[in-house]
C-alpha cells in the first residue's frame, strides 16, 4: 500500500442487485477485462470479486456480490451472506437494477436491507439500450418513492453508455486515501480462482436447466510444462450433483467437455499470457451444495466473510 498523496481518493465499492442485472459485465467493462464470469443465467457469481481501478486522481475498488434472491441450500445462505456482508464494508453501495424489469419482491427485500444503512446508495438503472427514453422518468419514480438515493445514473453496461459519468460521481463520494494496490492490479483473487471461474462460465454458456447452478470447479494443478517451459499445464475438476448431470457435462463422446475446454484455454492463455495445456475431468459430488465441508473444500468458507 503507497502513502497518501494529496487530494488522491480511494474506497471500496459494493455492487449489489438482483441476479442477472449486469453487475459483472459492468465490472468487466470498468476494467478493461474480464475478472468476473459473465452469463445469461441468474446467480452465476458465487463470491465477492473485487476489482480494481486505478488512475491519476483515484483508485476505486469494486465488489461484485452474488445476485441477492431467497437461498434454496447452503450455497445460498452463503452467496446472500457475502452480499449482506459486503454492505458494511464499503464506502458507496451501487444498487443496480434491470430497466427491462419492473421493481419487484427481490428489488423490495434489497431495500430493506439497505434501510438505515449510513453508506451513500447509488441507484444504477442499467440496461436503458434496451428500453424507450421515455420510460426511464417512470422507472426513475418507482424507486425514488422507496428510498432516498444518494444519486441515481442509468447506464449501459454492456454498450457503455454513461459509465464514465458513473465514475466521476462515484470518485466523488469518495473519502481521501492511500493507493490500496499497485496501479497496474486490476483483481485480489489468485490466479487459481479466475481460471476456476473462466472454466465455469464455458460450461454455463454450453449447458442449460439443471446444470449451471449445480457445478464447482476445482483447479488441481497449475505449473509449467516439464518439456516445454513455454507451455503452462493447467488440470481442473468440474465437479457436479449426479451422475446425469456428468453425461450432460461430458456430452456425447466427450463433444462438450472438448468444446469446453476450447473455449476457457482462449480465455486462460489471455490471462497467463502464455501458451497452455488445459485438461479437464469431470465429478460427481452428490448434494454438495448443501454439505459445509464441499463447500469449504471448493472455496466457500464462512470465515472470510
């Protein structure tokens, strides 16, 4: 951590909302790059991600937290546990909404949460490319007569669409600090968990129903290649809930997991920025969503939150 300079800014910022609103691929785009996995299926991210941005004047540090909704398992009571825990922590919350979705029972119980809550509420309306301008001023109403936002930016994420201005009245929400992390970090997870997480969003992408929320994946091994130090060797497990579900995953004769496997070498080779040779199993784990130990074991641990 470097020594305050004059005027600099810092804090930490919380991005919270309903499942599948866009608060990764919001993360992504203010990064530069992809640190959380993005999907069309609701609850994709399971921890908190943090990003991080830094420039001249500021560095802004991003918690991305699972979509909050009623946990149906363990792994639920914990992804709703690591959104409420994240509220006490930072120095703005972003509530972020779905302009295509009407304010409903999920958006009310965040509003509850965040009820006498001292930290300043932005109200982050995105998704408007999808929606007419002049429904905006109603979506705007609907929520300004159930808390009082500190500020309210609609935005688009995925088009960019008034983002720069989000961050320039974020930066001023902001109290004068020290540059947390070195200016060219973007992320405080480990290499193993974004791999692990790059792995997982190929099999959301090509996997449908039953699938997506009853997979982990396990990284095993990740070290350079014994013959050609070139080439990083990286071994994962995807774990998953039944044996029907490892044939879907696996596909037919091993069609999918290739694809798979095509698809998140890509991604984890712009990240290492190396060559890499991926190998991929596949596990079953019966009911480990709701087993405290499995979910330990693949990195849910209550005690970091």
């Amino acid at each position: 951590m470097q020594e305050t300079k004059n005027g600099y800014k810092s804090g930490f910022i919380s991005i919270i909302g309903r499942p599948n609103v866009g608060k990764s691929t919001f993360l992504n785009r203010v990064i530069g790059q992809k640190i959380a996995i993005m999907s069309d299926k609701p609850q994709t991210t399971r921890n908190k991600v943090q990003g991080v941005l830094t420039t001249d004047d500021s560095q802004m540090i991003f918690i991305d937290t699972p979509g909050i909704h009623k946990p149906k398992h363990k792994l639920g009571d914990f992804m709703l546990k690591v959104s409420k825990n994240t509220l006490r922590e930072v120095d703005v919350i972003m509530f972020m909404v779905n302009a295509e979705q009407k304010l409903g029972k999920g958006d009310e119980f965040i509003l509850e949460m965040l009820a006498g809550n001292p930290t300043p509420v932005f109200l982050v309306i995105n998704k408007i490319d999808a929606i007419h301008p002049d429904e905006l001023i109603g979506i705007i109403e609907s929520y300004k007569e159930r808390y009082d936002f500190a500020e309210i930016v609609p935005i688009s994420a995925l088009q960019g669409n008034n983002v720069e201005n989000l961050l320039v009245t974020l930066e001023k929400y902001l109290p004068e600090g020290p540059q947390y992390y070195p200016a060219d970090q973007v992320t405080d997870h480990p290499e193993r968990f974004i791999i692990s997480e790059l792995i997982r969003e190929k099999v959301l992408h090509l996997t449908r129903e039953e699938i997506p929320h009853s997979i982990a994946v396990v990284i095993d091994k990740i070290r350079r290649d014994e013959e050609n130090e070139d080439k990083i060797h990286v071994a994962a497990t995807i774990i998953v809930e039944r044996d029907s579900q490892k044939g879907i995953v696996i596909g037919k004769r091993g069609a999918l997991l290739k694809e798979v496997g095509t698809r998140a070498r890509k991604d984890i080779e712009m990240l290492l920025g190396s060559k890499v040779y991926l190998e991929l199993w596949v596990k079953v784990q019966k009911d480990w969503r709701n087993k405290s130990t499995h979910l330990r074991d693949f990195g849910f641990r209550d005690d970091e939150y």
